[in-house]
C-alpha cells in the first residue's frame, strides 16, 4: 500500500479555473453584458438559449458548488422549513436555502451570487425536481418557466420520441423570443450546436483516455474537469479548452504516467459524486493504489447526436439518449460495456438518499450486472450534497473491505 497519496496536478487546471472564471464575471460582474438570463437545467437546450442570445446560468453547478463547499448541509434545513421535503434534490433544497439565506459560495469570488433570471427553461430528462426547482424561481420573480417533459425509462429512443422532442424544443422559440427581443435565427443554432458537438467529443476523448493502463486520471479528476463541458458548452472557450487538456493527457498515456502511482485495480462509479467527500474518497482510493476510472455521471456530458445540419432532430435525441432517463434493460447493457472498454474489476455503487434518479443500485441491477460480467460491487449509502446521510466511518471500512476482496479475487 501506498505511504502517502498526492493527486498529481493536471497543468490545464488552471486554464480551466481561468475560463470558468471569466464566465462568472461576465454573469455576474459589475458589467452585465445586457443580455438577457436564462436559468437551464443542465441536460437543458442551451444551444437555443446561446444562439438566441442569452446568457446562460446553470443552477445544479451552483447546486455542486454548495455541495463540494459543504455549505448545503447549513443551508438545506431552511428550504425544509420554507415547505420543501428533506427527501426531494438536495441541489434543489441547497440552491433554495442559500437563495433564502442570501449565501453562495461565489460571494468568496467576490462575485454577489446567482443572478436572477429573465426566464426559466428545463428539461426534465434528469428528473421532475429540475421543474419544481424552477418554478420556485418562477414565483419568486414572476417570470416565466418553459421547458420539455422527456419520456422516463426509455428503451429504445426511436423516430416517434425524437420528433415529439423536437417540436417541443421548437415550441420554446416564441416564449424565448418574447423574452429577449431577438427573432430567432437558424444559421446562429447551427453555429452553436456545431460547437457543442465539438465540445462533446473532446469530452469523449478526454474520459477515454482512462481506458488505458495506468489511468491518467481518475473519476474525482472529471468532476473537476468537466465545469466546461456543463456550463459552456456552444462555446469556442470550451473547444479550446479540451483541446488543451486531451493532448496532456495523451502525453501521460505516451510516457505512462499514472492518476494513481502502482495502480492495481480500475473501478467503475456508479451514481452522483458525493461533493462535500471527493478529496477525502480520492486519497482513500490513491492510498488503496485503486483507479476509479470511469462513471455514468462524468459522461452525463457526452451528445454524440448533436447534429447542426439538423439542430433540432440533434438536441432531441441528443438529450434523451441521457443514462438517466433509460431504461433499466438500456442501463445494465450499457454498463456491461462500460466495465469491458474500461477493464473494470468492480463497480461501487452510490445509494444517494436524495437523487434515487441516479441511484441504480435499489432494483437489483447490481446483482444481475455482477451475474452477466463476474465483476464484484459495493453500495456506499450517502448523497450528493446532505453530509448528514453520510457515515463516514462506514464508507471508509466498506471500500477497504471490498479492495481486500478484488486483491483476492
């Protein structure tokens, strides 16, 4: 076992912590662009929202934010108490109780904090949450929430979806256009969209990447690294980026250097990071020289259909070709061939208390998974922002158990 684990630093960090910066200030700075603000779920149509020209705020990277700052577990208690179930997102519940406490994590950037929105737009592929979010918002300031409800627990996404999809992303044009005074204009969304596709599949490479051996970097590193891919996708600044960042790490594989020095085992990430515990978790898994190099949420991201001959086919199957909204059939293929491209030897599964659209492991998938491929798992009980479901005592002694248990597999 490793004596001491220190991530190794990717160096286009710091370019990235440069442009996620510069698109706070722009949304939030003391020199509005004035634009309009648009709020967009984060598996939303911020292609139609870009080229219409908004400026777009993604609340569920704010939601992570006060999840990794461990501020959500002060905060949630007064979205309870404001009527909101201590069950229900935890994103949602940290976001409303920051807004009711006047409290954000971008107010230690100097920044005021989330900006208000002109309009609310959501896609309910992830879940309905996103939409009740919303519509608070929506209450609060009186203005309007569109947005399109995807079909849940698809299997196959077929002609009929799509186009439903598609007309509904259409419907948004004149509500979008009211809002900000601009006509919509086709060749600015095929511009965009053609960005974002860009966007996705350096996102693609880059996670790719892990498939080699050793890893050059982990899962804890893409929830890092994938700020760009989330909130500025459609963007030059995002292409750029990942430009950067695949050819260093390109240059890792060629010269065979590790995320985790004397790696041993290679996990798959099942479920949402746990934010408030990704350094702690990290170190456990360096010190175990156990690489978890591949999950469902990092590739959350990844659209190869974005089509900008076709933006609205594209963006519609695009997004509702989304994990999270698949059926369970869909997901224990996928996953199956997730763990043979990435040469898995287990899967950890993380059971969050208040996200069960991302928790796959309550309807024995993991045990049929563990039957179609001979590949071990273990459930970690925690979520994503409440720390106060999590034991970390617990977690620590059941990864250790089950790394013992791969080593004498």
């Amino acid at each position: 076992m490793a004596q001491t684990a220190e991530p190794k630093k990717i160096q286009a960090t710091g370019k990235m912590k440069g442009l996620m910066g510069q698109y706070f200030t722009e949304l939030m700075g003391e020199e509005p662009s004035g634009n309009k603000m648009a709020w967009c779920t984060s598996v939303g149509p911020a292609e139609l929202l870009r080229a219409m020209g908004f400026d777009v705020y993604f609340p569920e990277n704010h939601g992570a934010m006060l999840g990794a700052t461990r501020m959500a577990t002060d905060l949630i208690p007064l979205a309870n108490a404001h009527g909101f179930s201590p069950d229900i997102c935890s994103y949602l519940t940290s976001d409303v109780g920051a807004y009711l406490k006047g409290e954000s994590p971008f107010q230690k950037l100097g920044l005021p904090g989330p900006p208000k929105a002109d309009v609310l737009v959501y896609n309910t592929n992830q879940c309905r949450d996103v939409k009740d979010w919303f519509q608070f918002y929506s209450r609060q300031w009186d203005v309007p929430c569109i947005g399109i409800e995807t079909p849940r627990s698809i299997g196959e996404v077929d002609l009929t979806i799509v186009q439903a999809i598609a007309k509904k992303i259409k419907s948004l044009i004149t509500p979008l256009e009211d809002v900000s005074g601009e006509k919509f204009d086709m060749d600015k969304l095929k511009d965009v969209v053609s960005l974002s596709k860009e966007c996705t599949m350096l996102w693609k490479a880059v996670l790719e990447t892990a498939a080699k051996a050793p890893s050059p970097l982990t899962f804890f590193d893409g929830t890092v690294q994938m700020g760009p891919a989330v909130v500025l996708r459609g963007t030059t600044g995002a292409v750029e980026y990942y430009k950067l960042l695949l050819a260093e790490l390109e240059q890792r594989v060629a010269d065979g250097v590790a995320a985790v020095e004397g790696e041993s085992h290679r996990i798959y990430w099942e479920g949402m990071p746990i934010w408030g515990k990704l350094r702690d978790l990290s170190t456990q898994f360096m010190e175990l020289q156990t690489a978890v190099v591949a999950s469902t949420y990092c590739n959350s991201w990844i659209y190869e259909d974005l089509d900008p001959d076709h933006p609205f086919m594209g963006m519609a199957r695009a997004y509702s070709e989304l994990f999270i909204c698949r059926s369970d059939d869909y997901k224990e293929k996928y996953m199956a061939k997730m763990i043979e491209k990435f040469s898995i030897d287990g899967v950890v599964y993380h059971d969050s208390k208040t996200c069960p659209n991302n928790s796959n492991n309550r309807y024995d998938l993991p045990k049929r998974l563990e039957t179609k491929t001979g590949k071990p798992f273990v459930v970690i009980n925690g979520d994503l922002n409440d720390l106060r479901l999590y034991s970390e005592e617990q977690s620590r002694t059941n990864i250790e158990a089950f790394v013992e248990q791969l080593a004498g597999a």
